[in-house]
C-alpha cells in the first residue's frame, strides 16, 4: 500500500533523512523506532506532504505523493495523528470530531463515521460536550486518533501516541492500535517506547541519524541483542 523509495529530506545543509526506504502493505501495522532526532518525525511529516523530500519517492497505491498537497492526500485515504495531539482546545469534542470530517460532504456518512469513533472510544461520547483542552491527555490523545479515523482511513500514521501518558493509559492506547489494527486499518506507528511499539507490530524498521539500520519482523527485533540494549533497556 505505502512504499517510501530512497527518502532524502534536508533542513538547511542538515541531511535529516539519508536515502530510506520502507514499506507498509495493506493491513499491516508497521513501527518505526529509534532514538529523539533520529527523523522519526520528519518521515511522517514527509509521506503525508508536511515536508518536501528533496529525492526519493512515497508511493500510495503506486501513486507518487510528494507534489500533492496535504489536503488531497487525506483525500486519497491517509489520515495523520500527529506528536503532542494537537487538538482544538477552545472547541468541544464533538466539534473536533466534526472538523476531522471536513473533506465529507455526505453528512449520513459523517454520522457513521461519528458513531464509530465514540464505539472505539466510549469516553468520547460521555465527553462530547466538553471542551477538548480540558480533557485529560490520554483522552486528547483519543480525540486526536477519532479525529483521523473521521475521515474513514485505509491507512494511519500515529506519531508517539503514548508520549507523557501514564503507564496505564499507555497500556490503553496501545489497545486501543491493537482494536484498530485487527479492524483492517493500516497504520504506520512512530513510537519511543519500542518495546510496546515492537509488542503489537508485525514489522518494524528501526532509524538511526537518518538512515534505516535494521528492519525486519518485530518479535525477531524484539530479540535482538542489538536492539534489546540501544532501545528495550536490556
């Protein structure tokens, strides 16, 4: 579904990202790990049309995305939840929701789409009245990832999703991929904390300064003396 060939991404004369190449087939969950600033970020920012690779390709259904507008890439089925949520805090849940489904225009669908959020996240519901910068930040976090799923995604990019939650809530948003995950959606998750990351995915590529160092399936990473001490505290 999602191919990156020989990504290259420069800040300035700072190479951010060297040449990698991933891929994410249909229904999978693919992690990328890898240490602050290794370009976990930037990647995200780069496939879904934040940032302009200066060469390399991102291929969506074979498509190449990169001199399409952000925008018409969600329009194409991807969906972005990015680092630190970003929700619209002066709003209410609901109205987050809502702005989600800004490029729908059937309004019975956006309806659907609303009562599927609120059956993976039932909080949301019994908030959806209140005002999103009130809400815990386990429940922004939930807001921001129904705020994607609004627009009915064939594919997801999660940014640190568990980044500053409790190690419960930690727990429950990583279910809560999981749900997601065994419903068909395709997700692509950038996540510190590898060893959950590596728990739930069937692959992962793992980004050092920029450049992929190791890939393969996550259990067999997950067992690798290399990475057991770079990023599983082993």
């Amino acid at each position: 579904m999602l191919e990156i060939k020989n990504l290259n991404v420069h800040y300035g004369a700072i190479h951010a990202l060297r040449g990698i190449s991933l891929t994410v087939g249909d229904g999978e969950l693919i992690s990328l790990i890898g240490a602050n600033g290794a370009g976990k970020t930037t990647t995200l920012h780069t496939i879904s049309g934040l940032l302009t690779a200066t060469s390399g390709e991102v291929l969506l259904d074979g498509e190449n995305l990169q001199k399409i507008p952000p925008n018409t890439i969600i329009q194409k089925g991807m969906a972005h939840v990015p680092e630190g949520r970003h929700v619209f805090a002066s709003m209410t849940v609901e109205e987050n929701l809502r702005m989600g489904a800004y490029i729908i225009r059937d309004q019975k669908k956006i309806l659907d789409n609303l009562e599927n959020v609120y059956g993976h996240f039932p909080r949301l519901k019994e908030r959806r009245k209140q005002l999103a910068g009130t809400l815990s930040g386990g429940e922004q976090q939930m807001l921001a990832t129904g705020r994607a799923l609004m627009t009915g995604p064939k594919i997801m990019l999660m940014d640190e999703p568990s980044m500053g939650l409790s190690p419960i809530l930690v727990k429950e948003i990583f279910s809560i991929i999981e749900t997601l995950h065994r419903d068909g959606i395709t997700i692509l998750l950038v996540e510190q904390n590898a060893r959950m990351a590596l728990a739930v995915s069937d692959r992962a590529y793992v980004l050092e300064t920029g450049r992929i160092s190791m890939e393969g399936p996550a259990a067999a990473l997950a067992e690798d003396d290399r990475v057991r001490k770079a990023y599983l505290g082993a």
